[in-house]
C-alpha cells in the first residue's frame, strides 16, 4: 500500500523527465543535422551520414519515450486509459523498429562493395568475402 502511493506520486515525475530527455535528444539531433546540411551547402544526394546520425537520434528520443510509457503502466486505473497507453507504446514501438531497419539499411550500404568477379581484375578477392550470386563484397 505505501510503495503503491509512492508510486503513485513518483512515477508521473519520472516519466516527465524522461519524456524531456527524449525532447532534448530530438532538439540535439535535429540541431547536429541541421548544421552538417547547411555545411555541406543543402545537398540531397550523396552520403547518407547525416540521415544516419539523425535516425539514431530520434530512435534514442523513442527510447525515453517509450521508458516513459512503460513505467505509466504502473499507474494505470482503468482499461480505457490502458487501452490508449497501450496503443501509444505499440506505435512508438513500431516507429522504433522502423527507424532501426531503415539505420541498419543505410549503414549497410555504405559498407558494401560491389566488386568484379570476372576476370585478372580479382585474384586477390577470397571466395569467401564474395557472395557468387551478385557478386558483392561486404568489407
């Protein structure tokens, strides 16, 4: 009965903090990105660097977030207000993986080569860096 009223008092002013990290995380992310693109004088095209660093941001913003909406389920009192946190938690959770998938793509385009199988070119090439069937080269 005390820890629940402890709780109870807690929970809302940890969640509001760790809801603000994530607002600062963002602030910080979309300030970092903001600058390399004004640096690299607003070219779309190229490396996808910025678009990386920034995607890992807002998925540590998400975290917070998401930490903030699993301790509100301690407090929880009725099934309406369940239902809407636990809409709330599945889609940033499904925002999360998203931003993770599309990080991870992004990574592993710049680190695949495509590499020549054919001829004199490639003899230093081990069989086992390349996959036979595209004939890519993951470094």
């Amino acid at each position: 009965m005390i820890i629940e009223a402890f709780l109870a008092r807690m929970v809302p002013y940890i969640a509001g903090i760790l809801e603000g990290i994530g607002v600062i995380v963002v602030i910080i992310a979309s300030y970092k990105a903001a600058i390399k693109f004004i640096k690299r004088k607003f070219i779309f095209h190229g490396d996808d660097s910025i678009r990386i660093e920034f995607s890992m941001g807002l998925a540590l913003a998400l975290e917070f977030k998401l930490g903030a909406e699993i301790l509100k389920t301690v407090v929880v009192r009725t099934l309406d207000e369940f239902l809407i946190l636990a809409a709330v938690t599945l889609l940033r959770i499904i925002i999360s993986f998203v931003i993770h998938w599309e990080v991870k793509a992004l990574e592993k385009d710049q680190k695949v080569e495509i590499v020549e199988i054919n001829g004199e070119n490639n003899k230093d090439v081990a069989e086992d860096d390349v996959d036979s069937a595209d004939g890519i080269k993951l470094i």
